[in-house]
C-alpha cells in the first residue's frame, strides 16, 4: 500500500467518525429521529394510585387536648406544688441589693423571676435537675458556703450561684457571683422550709 492510499484512507476513516458522532448528537431538527424518540416517550407515563387534591399539602389544625385535661408544663414533675420564684426575696430586698427602681417580673418559663434594677439584673430559677451536670459543664465552678449551705458561682457565658437544696432541686441564680450570693442567702432558706 502506497503512502497515498495509506493517507486516504486514514481522511476517509476520520471523515466517517466525524459523521457518526454529529449524528449521535442530536444535531438534526425537530423532525429528527431524536425529536420523534422524546415525543414517543413522553406517551409512556407511570399509572399510579395517589390521589391529587386541590388542598395536597395542607393539614387541618385541630386544637390540643391534654391526656389529664389540662396542661402541665409548669408542674413539677414530682407532684410538689410549685414554689413561686419571686417569693424568695421581697421588693424592699432586691432594692438594697441592687440599688434601687428594682422591676419584678415572673415568667412563666422554669419559673423564672426576674429582677431588673439600677442597670443590672438578676434571674432567679428553682428547678429540678441535678447539680453535677451543671457543675461539669460550667468554665469555672468556685466553692463558696451560703446560708451554711454549699454553694458555686460558676462561669458559663455569664456568672450564676447554684446550689442543691434537696429534694433533687437546684437554685439557679444568674448575675454577678456578689449579689447572685445575697439573694441565695434570702431564697435558701424559704425554699429548704419547704
């Protein structure tokens, strides 16, 4: 074989390839065979059993009944009454503490009282939960004693007192460790009568 026929050969084998891959691509027009095979496609849709509404997708909101009628987020889960937060130290006490104009506000999360005076405020929380967990995750726990009970201001992302005062209750008061410990030493033993 020439070189020639040899060169031929090759364009020839080249040109062939060339054309086969463009028809592969679907570069006809609509009357293509490609057209034709999406159009007979489409003619073949999946049957199935699902029912279309015209409200799919929304539910009807039916109002919450309680198992016992009524709701119980805020009782303890031991049966004890619940002891009020705010209770623990009077308006005449959060004044001297925290200098005066003292706002008290109960809300209903926890219990939580809140007590905001002179540009600072103190929350105070009582709640059943065991205090080595608290401890453990805290930055910093320091041993303090509070109304003759043992007590720790700890350091989260802010400052709190924390005691146990039995019965599986812990005493959570958020603010600086100074007047977070006097209200302690208010609250504690109004909640260790109880």
């Amino acid at each position: 074989m020439t070189k020639l026929k040899a060169g031929a050969l090759v364009a020839v084998s080249i040109a062939v390839l060339l054309v086969l891959s463009l028809a592969g691509c679907g570069g006809g027009g609509p009357d293509s065979a490609t057209a034709e095979g999406n159009k007979a496609s489409s003619e073949f849709i999946v049957k199935s059993n699902d029912k279309v509404t015209n409200d799919e997708g929304f539910e009807e909101v039916t109002e919450a009944r309680f198992p016992n009628g009524h709701d119980t987020d805020e009782e303890s889960s031991s049966g004890r009454k619940p002891i009020k937060p705010c209770s623990f130290v009077g308006p005449k006490r959060a004044n001297e503490i925290l200098g005066g104009n003292v706002k008290i506000s109960e809300h209903p999360q926890g219990p939580t009282c809140v007590y905001k005076g002179s540009g600072r405020e103190i929350t105070v929380v009582l709640s059943e939960a065991r205090l080595k967990p608290i401890l453990s995750g805290a930055r910093n726990a320091r041993p303090m004693t509070i109304a003759g009970h043992r007590a720790y201001c700890v350091r989260y992302e802010t400052t709190s007192v924390v005691a146990g005062v039995g019965k599986g209750r812990v005493l959570q008061i958020t603010g600086s460790c100074q007047a977070a410990s006097r209200f302690a030493a208010l609250a504690i033993p109004k909640i260790l009568k109880n």
